[in-house]
C-alpha cells in the first residue's frame, strides 16, 4: 500500500503513514489532505483547508503580480552648449526618474560643426553621471549613436523595491487615519490643522 509523509495541520512532521492513516487522521480533523510535494519520495502531503489554501496562494499570486514592476528608459535630452538652468532642470528631473527606479536615457544632440567636438559630449555626459551619482550608475558609458551621444544610468535600487517601500508607506498611512478615526482622545483634535497664525 503507498506511503505518505505527513504534515500536520500546524506544520509539524508527523512522519511517514500509509495513505489510508493519512486521510482518517485529516477526517477526523475535519480538514483535506493536500499533496504538497508530488514528486518526492515518498509524497508529501499536509492535512489543511484546502479552499483557505487557495484562497492564500491566489492572494500571494496578486501580490506577487502588483509588486512587480517593468524598469522603464526614460528620456533626457540636451544640447552640447546647455544653461546651467535647463541643466539643473534636467538633472533634477532624471533623478526623479532614477528615485522611482527607471532608468535614463542622456542623449545629447548634436548640431552642425559639434558632431567635429565629441569629447566636449563625452565632458558633459561624465559631469551628469557624477551630478546624480546618489541616485544611479553609469550602465553603458557615453557613445556617439548618429548624430546624438548616448550614455545610460541605471537605479540604485530597482522598481520592485521602490513599489513595496511605497505600498508600506501607503498601509502605514491608512493605518494611523484608521487609528485616528478609532475614537482615542487624543486623535479627536486634530493638532495640524489648526492655524499656527493668522
């Protein structure tokens, strides 16, 4: 008669059990008798709810699938002979990027004689890099693609990270407006909006 090894309702090891003994035991508990893993030798199955079972493995699937985020290239474009200004707001707009865990795209364009200057493209592209350093990294280094250079900065840290830091902060959130809610008399005035002067 085939054996099983057993998993019990809470997880413990109840060892190795004719198939029968199996299901009286998850019978009795009044709960199903789950392969968990067909493939070994013997079997492995645990006496659970299976529909809670389910219900657990869908919701960790979309959780899974919400967490998951596709790296975006997003584009910042210059001009060889750029403002400090348009700089500035450039740079501050790829580091925004690079927060969010996207990477960028520099790409200076080229016009006329300039295409005759690229080490002038290469100065500016390795001032960018060193100017959002704390954000990102160089991951392919300037190289001139037609008429444009191009150089990409890749994320410190990567889109999945960034969206679980954002939904905590945002389950945090929820959690001090529900406390707040909740009637404590300490929540019942709220001290932030009330005008300091007027």
């Amino acid at each position: 008669m085939p054996e099983v090894r057993l998993v019990g309702p809470a997880g413990e090891q109840i060892g190795v059990v004719r198939i029968e003994a199996a299901l009286r035991l998850a019978q009795e508990a009044d709960l199903d008798l789950v392969e968990v893993a067909p493939n070994s030798k013997p079997p492995v199955v645990k006496i659970m709810d299976y529909g809670k079972f389910k219900y657990e493995a869908a919701q960790k699937a979309k959780e899974a699938r919400r967490n998951q985020a596709n790296t975006v290239l997003k584009e910042v474009r210059f001009r060889l002979k750029i403002d400090e200004h348009d700089y500035e707001t450039k740079r501050k707009r790829a580091e925004g990027f690079l927060k969010t865990g996207d990477k960028v795209k520099a790409m200076i364009l080229f016009r006329g004689r300039e295409q005759s200057r690229p080490e002038q493209g290469v100065r500016l592209l390795k001032k960018f890099a060193e100017d959002v350093a704390e954000f990102g990294t160089v991951e392919s280094s300037p190289k001139v693609d037609g008429r444009n250079m191009v150089m990409v900065v890749a994320p410190h840290r990567n889109k999945s990270d960034v969206k679980t830091e954002q939904n905590a902060v945002r389950a945090a959130n929820k959690q001090a407006a529900r406390e707040a809610k909740g009637g404590h008399p300490a929540a019942e005035a709220p001290v932030a909006e009330t005008p300091v002067s007027e």
